[in-house]
C-alpha cells in the first residue's frame, strides 16, 4: 500500500464517498452521517483530509480517484431515485450517453435535463451489470450503429435513503485522516 493509501483515520473510503454521493443526489447530511456512522462534528475534516488524499494521490500518478468514483457508483445504488426513461430503455440511455459526451457543458446539460452530476454514474452502474448480457450487448451494438435520437424528457424521482447500506456494509476499507 503506497503511504498515500495508508489509513489514517475511522473514516472509510466507502463512508466518504456515500456522504459526498448523497449531498449530490439532495439527501440529507444528518442522514448520511447517522447511516455511515460518522459524528456531525467529525465531518468537516473527515472531507478536507480526503479532499486532501484524492488530490496528493493525483500528483502521485495514483489511482485514489479511480477508487473514489468506484466507491461513489456503489454507493448510488444504495438507496433508489428513478430516471425514467434512461434507466429502463437501453436506446434513451445510449442516446443521453452520447449527447453527454458531446456536450460542451456537462453540467449544462445534465441541468437542462434535470439531472443531477452523480445521475451519469447511477446510470452506469444500473446499466453495465444489464450490458453485460450478450442479448444486450447485441442491440447496444445495433443502436449505436445508427444515428442518435433526442434525448427523451427525463422524470427524476427524489432520493430514497431508506435503502443505502449501514456503515459496516459498505465495502473497501480503506481510511484518510
């Protein structure tokens, strides 16, 4: 383990990133902390060292931030909010892929669709487990061999946290002080 991976604290990678995922998807503080069992007052710094972490790691040539977004994508599908049509049909969701990535703004975009910055990786983790069905992999191939139609009118749904995992749940374990 490389010294800007080593644990400094009790505040878990997977913990750190639940939080940060949370406030993006609108839930509430106190809630996330309560689930990820992490005081209010211990908060504050428990981000700025891994704010902290994640940038060192970067100047390091690192993988921390690869890490985090991994742990963030797990955490999103902790708890539910519902992006119909993009999360059930596979030709809306490849076509707001690609109107993503060609997007000047993304965070323009995603706004004008009424989406969050963290629904791109709810997406991804509803949709890669799916894509990794031949069947669907097929007709991925076959939609993305045509042109790309507009993006449909998306109807988000609120965050649920009654489902997001207790703090001895979430995996990796990796601690920043």
């Amino acid at each position: 383990m490389s010294e800007l991976a080593r644990p400094h604290t009790e505040v878990t990678l997977a913990a750190f990133a639940t939080v940060v995922v949370g406030l993006e998807d609108g839930l509430p503080l106190a809630e996330l902390l309560l689930r990820v069992g992490l005081p209010a007052e211990a908060w504050a710094a428990a981000r700025e060292a891994w704010e902290e972490r994640v940038v060192d790691d970067l100047e390091a040539g690192g993988t921390l931030a690869e890490e985090l977004e991994a742990a963030k994508t797990r955490a999103l599908l902790g708890w539910e909010r519902g992006l119909a049509p993009l999360d059930r049909e596979l030709r809306a969701y490849l076509d707001f892929e690609r109107a993503l990535a060609a997007a000047d703004d993304a965070e323009a975009f995603l706004r004008a669709h009424g989406l969050r910055s963290s629904d791109p990786l709810r997406l991804l983790g509803v949709w890669a487990p799916r894509l990794a069905d031949p069947e669907v992999q097929r007709e991925a191939l076959a939609i993305l061999n045509e042109l790309p139609g507009d993006v449909p009118p998306v109807e988000a749904s609120p965050a649920r946290l009654g489902t997001i995992p207790a703090a001895s749940d979430l995996p990796r374990r990796r601690r920043v002080g």
